[in-house]
C-alpha cells in the first residue's frame, strides 16, 4: 500500500470513529460536560446528552444522543433487552455509577410547544401524550417525540415556563393540573443506531437501526380544530 492509500486510509479510520454513536459511548465520564451540556432540566436527562445551538440568543436545534443500558435479558427473537438509565437516585448515572451507558439513539430536535393531555404507564412515568396541531410538527423528517423544559433548563425559554409544566416526570405534570396546558420543549427525531429491544414501563419493542418512530411516539392530532382542545396556541 502507498503513503497516499495509508494517508486516506487513516483519514478513514478517523472519520469512523469521530462521528460514531460508539466513540461518544467511551466519553461516558463527561456526561453532561462541554459541549454537549444541555439540559432540559428533568427526568430526561438522566439519559440524554444534547448540544444547544442558538441564534441570536433563541434555541434553533439540539443534536446528541440517548443512552441505554442493557439489563442482560434477551426477547424470545433473541434481541437483547435494553432501558434507559435511572440516574444517581437508582445507581444508575452515566458516568459516574458502575452502569455501562451506550448510545441507543441519535437525536435530532427543534424547538416548539404542545398541549399536555394525560400520561399513562404502569410505573407512572411513562411518555406523556402531547396534542400537536399538523402544522406546528417540523417538516422535512420525522419528529415524533415531544418533551418539555423546566425553569432549570439551559433553554433560553426556561423563564418563562408555565409554573405548571416545571415538573420533573408526566406523573407530576398531571398531578399538578397541567392538562390542556400548553408547555415549551421539543420535538425530536430519533435514528436507532443498533439492534435491540427497548423496554419501558413493561412495555417491550424492538429496535432495528434506523430512524424509530414507535419507542417515543407521544403526539397525536386532528385535523379539524376542536376548540379548547386541538390548538397548541
């Protein structure tokens, strides 16, 4: 082989592992830090890392990663079972606690706001059901998952988040009276980067490479305006 196929070679090589969900997966000790350090400020961000990008000081875009864990079980298909991490209250933070943390899916986000409707799941802190009018989900792409920010988010829009959104998990958001509120947050895209099964809440799906728009569904719509329900305004 000669230096130029050696050079490129390497260039390769580089490339690979700069930009793969896996190489970001060894960095697991900088959760959180530079510059993927954005926080929404709740639950979600015991297994999310995302960089915020701005212009002229509003949010336009988040990009980063989800982190799983895999529990050592397997489905009957033989896919290994995987869930998110916890955080420091289960011994489960990235980083920090004896849990292997890697990259499940790759996250693509735009700003925006929804109404909270309700929430469900048997440990009741299942993904809650947000109400979306057609023409605010973003296009091109596939932005099926909406979550919103607290005060304690490093979202510019964290000050003015309605008291009732400035929950930690959907159980407190409908505890608190949230439904038909609207909240701030954002929608997101999600590309899985491995074959897996994803459980949660007890509910178990399978997880083929490529864009996911089943794990984190929690939008629905109408076409018609109902008032007082459908309208995100």
């Amino acid at each position: 082989m000669n230096t130029r196929q050696n050079r490129y070679t390497l260039i390769y090589v580089l490339v690979i592992l700069i930009f793969s969900p896996w190489f970001f997966t060894a960095l697991a000790d900088d959760f959180h830090e530079e510059s993927y350090d954005f926080l929404f400020g709740n639950h979600i961000d015991t297994h999310q890392e995302t960089k915020l990008k701005l212009k002229n000081g509003n949010p336009v875009r988040l990009k980063g990663f989800f982190y799983i864990i895999f529990t050592g079980d397997y489905t009957d298909e033989g896919l290994p079972i995987a869930r998110h991490p916890r955080g420091a209250s289960h011994n489960e933070e990235c980083g920090v606690d004896d849990v292997e943390c890697e990259v499940g899916w790759l996250i693509k986000s735009v700003p925006g706001e929804a109404k909270f409707l309700y929430h469900s799941g048997e440990n009741g802190n299942d993904h809650p059901v947000w109400m979306v009018n057609r023409v605010d989900i973003p296009q091109p792409g596939s932005f099926t998952h909406f979550h919103w920010i607290t005060r304690t988010s490093r979202d510019p829009r964290a000050e003015t988040v309605p008291a009732v959104c400035d929950q930690n998990n959907a159980g407190q958001l409908e505890d608190a009276g949230a439904a038909n509120d609207v909240c701030p947050g954002w929608f997101m895209q999600i590309k899985a980067v491995e074959e897996f099964a994803f459980d949660h809440g007890g509910e178990i799906v399978p997880v083929y490479p490529g864009m996911d728009n089943a794990t984190h569904l929690n939008l629905v719509t109408n076409y018609a305006e109902v008032f007082g329900i459908t309208s995100t305004r």
